[in-house]
C-alpha cells in the first residue's frame, strides 16, 4: 500500500514507522527542510510543504491509498487567543479541507476539545460538539466537517499526546507555563486530564486506515478515570513549591468520562497509555 503521512511529529513519524516496518510504502512530509533526513530514516519518500499547499499536497498525495493528517499547530502560538486564530486556521482547517479536495480517503487526527466540557453522565461520537468560538475547538471542528464531507473521511479524536523521549514530562510542561507564560493557561481547571501514548495513537489511526473504517473515533483511554487539571497539576506544583498554575477557561476538554467504546469495538486495545 502507498499511504502519506502529513505532519510526521511524534505521532506522525510512529505511524510512519510501523507502516514502513510493515512493507508499505510511505511519504512523510514536513514543513522544514531540517527535518528531512530525519523524516527520511523511516519513510520512503520525503516532501517538505505546508498542508494548506494545494499543489504540493495533490502532488505528493498522488496514487496513494490512503492520507493521514497529524498536523498540529505550533506550540508556541497555541497559548495566546490572538495567535490561535491563524495559526489554528492554517495548520488545521486548510490543511484538511485542501487533503478533502485532492484525494477521496482521508483520516484526520483530531482532538477531545471539540466536545468542550461534555454533556451528559459520558461523551460519545455521538454527543453534541461545543459552540465555543475558540479557535482551537473551532477549527478542528471545521476540518472534521471538511474531512467527513465526503464519503471515506475518517476522524479519529485524541486527548493530550505524551510518551515520546523528546515531549516535556509533566512538571516540565508546569515550570513553562510558570517561567514563560507567568503561570497562566488557557485551559480549563475542572476538565479532566486525559492522555494518550503517542504509539496508542499511531495504533488507533493505523487501525482507522487498516479496516478501513470511516466516521469519527474516539480514542481516549478510558479504563480509569483521569485526575482533573487543577488537581494533576496542582500535585505537580505543590511538589515543585511553586503556586498554582491560573486557568483561563478557553479551551474546555470534557468533565465527565469519555468512551472509546466504538474503537475498542472494531478490536482496538490501549497498551502504552
């Protein structure tokens, strides 16, 4: 098979490994051209664009079976309101509706946040989405409808991503927002921290692509119920004799369990997270 991977970060270049393992023929991309030898070490191909590039996107999609988008915004324009609007535009809505345009199998990585807080005593595929104006629900909400306008787009929501060597551990993540950002976040103290390992992630769109399945996934591991933000790291900073980290409340994950019963349902198991 000849699958593309767009955006090889930790999850992106997971995936790309274990399908290159597997035999199939893999194309990462990335937006530098620095990161070229190292997309290289596990895909067939490389190609260096940007997932809002409609030529360069029809291009490199070319005869594959199958697109996967694991693009995500940058880290340092994710905490400011202001910065969002762009930056999540870019990296998320042009990036899935330019891939819905130029290819007909496309699965999107996307993200817990577009339930905000949840309703209901459990969040399902099926619960309503937020009506936030934030940019970051907004927008991943806008290349989920981009994604599933046709009638192979797959959607497969994820809740933070940890694991991977070069990611910040948690008390890392705590003295950034302290030290950077002056202690304050943007999201929401109450909402619970759900986490995924990055290979259960790769796992889960690997699965999505594999069955060929379509429609919206949740992949949340949902065995235990996580701590909420305020308590994780609240832990984090009385540790660390730091005071506690402010929530601004833009952007809500939700406060009541998730189910990840519809994956788990097609044979998915969560072993890493």
């Amino acid at each position: 098979m000849r699958y593309v991977v767009i955006g090889c970060g930790n999850v992106g270049m997971e995936l790309a490994g274990r399908w290159s393992a597997a035999g199939h023929h893999v194309v990462g991309t990335t937006t530098s051209q620095r990161r070229v030898a190292e997309v290289g070490a596990v895909c067939a191909d490389v190609v260096v664009l940007r997932g809002s590039d409609e030529g360069a996107v029809r291009r490199a999609t070319r005869d594959a079976d199958a697109v996967v988008l694991t693009v995500s915004p940058r880290v340092s324009r994710a905490f400011d309101a202001r910065e969002r609007v762009a930056e999540y535009a870019d990296t998320l809505t042009a990036s899935a509706a330019t891939a819905a345009r130029v290819h007909p199998r496309v699965v999107f990585t996307s993200s817990v946040s577009v339930y905000g807080a949840g309703e209901g005593a459990v969040v399902d595929e099926e619960s309503p989405l937020t009506v936030s104006d934030d940019a970051s629900p907004r927008n991943f909400i806008a290349a989920e409808r981009a994604v599933l306008g046709g009638d192979n787009g797959a959607v497969v929501r994820i809740p933070d991503v940890y694991g991977h060597p070069r990611d910040l551990d948690y008390p890392s993540r705590v003295r950034m927002a302290h030290e950077l950002l002056g202690g304050s976040v943007p999201f929401a103290p109450d909402a619970l921290l759900y986490r995924i390992d990055y290979r259960d992630a790769a796992a889960a769109l690997d699965l999505v692509v594999s069955a060929g399945l379509a429609g919206v996934y949740n992949a949340v591991p949902d065995a235990v119920l996580p701590p909420t933000n305020r308590e994780a790291f609240g832990a984090i900073c009385a540790a660390e004799g730091r005071p506690d980290l402010t929530y601004r409340s833009e952007i809500w994950t939700p406060v009541v369990p998730v189910s990840s019963a519809k994956l788990r349902a097609e044979g998915f198991v969560f072993t890493y997270s």
